[in-house]
C-alpha cells in the first residue's frame, strides 16, 4: 500500500470553542491508483489531502491518527523529513494556480524549483528538463513560456504549469484539488485527460479532489464521498454511480446533467 490514512480526526483551536472539521477518517491509495475524493464544499475532503501533504500547520488544530508513507507518519515525523517528501514524492496541484504562483517569477523558474530542492542537477540539465516538461503539459513554445510570467498566460496555460511543477521530479502521489473548477468545460476537459495520460505514461497515484461527480467519474477508478467532515460511502467508481447506498451520494448524483449520467470515461474524455 502507498498511502494509509488512519482514524484521522482534524480540529481547529483558533476559536473559543474548537471546531472539528475530519472525524475518523480511513483511506487508502495503492500504487498507480486514481482516487476520487468528493463532497460538497466544507465537507473536509481538501482539509485532508493537505494534511496528506503536510500543508496543515501545526500550532492552531490537533491532528490524531496516522497518515503513513513510506514507513513514516506523515503527522508526527520531523519537518525535516517532510520537506524531503513534499515536492518530490508527494505533489500537490491547487484550484487556482494564480494564487499559487509566484506573480514575480519566471515560468521556467517556478517550475524548476522542486528539482533545485530535490536533486543535484546543474542550471542546464534543471532547464533541459523544465523544456521538456512544458512540453509534456502541452504548451505551446515551451521556450517562450519558460520565459514568460504567471499573468502573461491564460488560465488553463496556467494550470498546465502548475501539472508541470507537481510532476517535475515525477512524484509517486499526485494530489489534484479541484484542479479544473476556474477552468471552462473545454479546458476542464483537456486538463482532465492531460493528468489521465501522466497516470498511464507515469504510473503516477493521484488522489483527484472535486465536488463534481461527473468529472469524479470520468477519472476514478474508486470513489469515496464526505460529507461534514466523515466518510459516507467508498466503493468503485461503477458501485458509487450504478448503486449508491447512502441518500447523501443518490442526491450528488442526481445533481449530474442527465445527458453525462449514462456516459463512460472514454465517452466524456
């Protein structure tokens, strides 16, 4: 197993009466495995994927449980430790890249910077490889973009350098969270088959975080859905949409346009 989230619980103390926004959470991510983790918003499902991350600070809330990777628990272990994982091992892509991008720096600067932290290639090897990873992402002039700045780009250009600098030093987990809601559907679309081709070339794990179960379904081979901070269901993701137990993901479902219900993967991609 890659991942293991155990019994995790998340509780906010920057108020006078702490707020518990993940109760008893238990998932778990295999290699090469595409997740789907979905609920509507303040249902926790971004609250723990960046505690998977290590994106959580650890002075306002208790976190309990385990979240174990590679033998550490990603909860208790050395910052140290973390840092070495963050960016190289476990990679994270946000819903909106203007606010994760740095308004000061170069395209090709930004997304070298996991391999200036994690490896000790040389100006021109890290260059060599952030050419080749615009590419991949399917930029067009992947040398004027590794030049340009975050505001001289459309969204969805933006958001492929975002893909660009989580894969840079080809993570095993990918953590998308709600990668394509600024997005129009065309680009959502294309965004969506972009990461399903690095899943397929790259063997990559992702864990896809979204509200819309739609998109959930054209990605995921298994599902599990939060509602208010706890898991509601997990199953396949032809369990989840052919038979749902549980009322909360009947109703998720029923908010899907009746036109993309029936359809399979490769029918929407």
């Amino acid at each position: 197993m890659l991942l293991e989230v155990k019994d995790l619980n998340i509780e906010f103390h920057d108020h006078l009466i702490p707020e518990t926004v993940v109760s008893d959470v238990d998932l778990t991510l295999s290699e090469g495995e595409i997740l789907g983790l979905v609920g509507e918003s303040g249902s926790g499902k971004s609250m723990t994927a960046h505690a998977i991350a290590g994106l959580l600070s650890r002075h306002d809330m208790k976190k309990t449980g385990e979240i174990l990777f590679d033998g550490k628990n990603l909860l208790t272990c050395p910052r140290e430790e973390l840092r070495k994982i963050q960016g190289n091992d476990i990679s994270v892509i946000f819903q909106e890249p203007m606010t994760s991008l740095n308004p000061v720096k170069k395209i090709g600067w930004q997304t070298g910077e996991a391999l200036r932290l994690h490896t000790d290639l040389g100006p021109e090897e890290i260059k060599r490889k952030v050419l080749k990873m615009l590419e991949l992402v399917e930029l067009p002039d992947p040398e004027l973009v590794y030049g340009q700045y975050p505001h001289e780009l459309s969204g969805g250009m933006r958001q492929r350098v975002m893909i660009a600098s989580a894969m840079i030093c080809e993570p095993k987990i990918l953590i998308a969270d709600e990668p394509t809601t600024a997005l129009d559907v065309t680009i959502q679309a294309q965004i969506t088959a972009l990461l399903k081709r690095f899943h397929e070339t790259r063997h990559t794990a992702i864990l896809f975080i979204s509200h819309d179960l739609s998109l959930i379904r054209t990605l995921c081979e298994r599902v599990i859905v939060m509602r208010q901070g706890r898991v509601v269901e997990t199953g396949t993701a032809e369990e989840i949409f052919r038979q749902p137990k549980e009322d909360y993901t009947k109703l998720l479902i029923e908010a899907i346009p009746k036109c993309e219900r029936g359809k399979s993967m490769r029918e929407i991609l």
